[in-house]
C-alpha cells in the first residue's frame, strides 16, 4: 500500500471531480494528456478524483489499461488529494482484483453501483451484502444513478445498505429526481439511525449542486469541463454566502445542461478540455459519439455567453 494514500472517510466534502480518461486519436492510453489533466484539476481547487468512473469509459478498458490509468493519475497526484476508483461489475472476481490492486497502488477507496441484473430489493441488498463480503477493510462509495444503470434504490433499501456496510463511508447521490431522498438520508445520518457518512452529488455535472447543498450534501462528486464552478459554488456554499453560490452556478448552467446530452456529453466535454489545453485529442474511445459542425458552434456560443456573464458577475 502506497505510504501517500490518504483513506476515504465519512468526513469527506467539496468537490471529487469525476475525470475523463484522455485517448490518443487512435484510441489509445494518452499518458501526457492524463498528466495534464491531473495538473489542471489540482490547479482548479478539487479536494479529490474519481477515475474509471462511467464517464471515464471504464467499461471499454482493459484491466491492464485501467491499471495503468490508475498508476499513471497516481504518480502524478503524489498524494496532493484523495483518488476514488471505480469497481463496480457484476461480477466479484474481477471487482476484487480490481480493488486490491488499486489499493495497493495508493487509491483512497472504490466506488461501486449496483449491476442491472438486480431487480427486486431483497436481490438490491444480498448483491450489496456480497460488496462487502468482497472488498473487506476497503472504504467505498455506494453510487446510486438509476438513470444509468437501470436499479432503482428506494429510500429505505438504500438506509438498509448502509446500515449493513460499515466500510461503506460515502453515498455518490445521483438519482433524479432525488433531493427528496438525499433529504431523508442526511435526516437519518443526523437522527442517529445512521452513521454519519459523506454524500457528494452527481447529477448530471451538478445540476442541482446547489439545491443539493441546501438539502445537506458535503459536495459534488461528477463531472464537468469547468471544475471550476463546482469549486466555487461549494466553497460559497459553506461560507454561508448561498445566494453567491446561486449566482456562480447560474453563470455556467446553459453549458453545463448541454453537457449532459444523453448521446452526445462526453463527446461535448472532451472537445472543450481539448479547447482549453488539457488533453490533446477529444477522441471518445469507440463505440462513441462525434461532435457534428453544429455541435460545436453551439458549444462555441454557449462559451462565450459564459464568459460574458462571469464578467459581469465579478
């Protein structure tokens, strides 16, 4: 286990950026890109990373390419903030080596969402009770996004979870609509009924990031080209200046909401890192969209309507 790895804990807050992982144009590992991106979010604030996540197009790796992603993001972290890796499968062999690996490389935690082979609650919470079976001693993340996986969580099957999983530290909240449910969480953790435990946000590059720390969230943990933003609306959030927080988020949610096109999002943010100089190709590792001329106009327009409004709010 890597001296520098600093262990996920149930106090964890602010912003887990959720990464993107670069690709040459031919679709291979880009290593410096991988670099550069590490620099760009440790210069934007971040308090820690997710990588392999499903936005990291962690299903098209190989486990030999999702090592290497992982000890490459690493080295170049040094320790500087905690790095959370993707596990989840639906199957607990390649999960386990998985984890244990990256462990062993120095990764802070793993995050883990439930297959869409389990359907009815008591399949929800035997798969769940197998995680922890699995992972052991390994802090984890429940990711809990319906949208993409298929398993919808109710609120008292997720309670029930975390209740039965001691090392399960944080909740990567992303059902939608779901502040209803992250009410009735947080209720719990402050009730007693519940350790308390960390819950980040993921919707959709945190469109309701600041709704969400109205309801309790510690943080954001998802993606978007402009880490940024979720900086600083969550450090203006727990300054108490919550209409600031509005107003930051405001500023940038046109982009942000064409960002999470179902088709198209990852292609969208990969072109404006590309843009602003932190990976080299946009390429999405195939089968994966392509932007059209169109596509980049509008993301063109929606940049500098950004920029203009960032001005004027000062």
């Amino acid at each position: 286990m890597s001296q520098s790895q600093s262990t996920l804990n149930r106090d964890a807050q602010g912003v887990y950026l959720i990464t993107v992982t670069p690709f040459t144009d031919s679709g291979a590992l880009d290593l410096a890109s991988t670099d550069r991106m590490v620099d760009f979010c440790l210069d934007k604030g971040v308090t820690g990373l997710t990588i392999l996540g499903i936005m990291g197009e962690a299903p098209k790796l190989t486990m030999e390419e999702s090592r290497i992603f992982v000890k490459q993001v690493l080295a170049r972290v040094k320790g500087a903030v905690p790095v959370v890796v993707g596990a989840s499968s639906p199957g607990f062999a390649p999960m386990k080596e998985l984890s244990q690996s990256v462990m062993d490389l120095g990764a802070s935690g793993v995050m883990v969402a439930p297959p869409g082979t389990v359907r009815t609650d008591d399949h929800i919470l035997a798969y769940f009770d197998m995680v922890n079976e699995t992972l052991g001693n390994t802090p984890w993340v429940l990711q809990d996004h319906p949208v993409a996986t298929g398993v919808q969580m109710s609120t008292a099957v997720e309670i029930k979870i975390l209740k039965n999983s001691p090392h399960c530290v944080m909740l990567k909240h992303e059902d939608c609509p779901g502040l209803a449910k992250l009410s009735a969480i947080r209720a719990a953790t402050e009730r007693g009924e519940l350790p308390r435990l960390s819950i980040l946000t993921g919707n959709g590059g945190g469109l309701f990031l600041p709704e969400e720390l109205q309801r309790g969230a510690d943080g954001a943990m998802t993606g978007f080209a402009y880490p940024e933003m979720m900086v600083d609306v969550v450090a203006a959030h727990q300054a108490g200046n919550t209409e600031r927080a509005f107003d930051l988020f405001d500023a940038y949610l046109p982009l942000a909401r064409y960002e999470q096109q179902s088709n198209i999002g990852l292609a969208v943010r990969k072109h404006i890192l590309k843009e602003r100089g932190v990976i080299a190709s946009a390429a999405v590792r195939k089968p994966g969209p392509k932007l059209s001329a169109q596509d980049v106009a509008d993301i063109e327009r929606l940049t500098r309507r950004q920029t203009k409004r960032l001005a004027e709010l000062g």
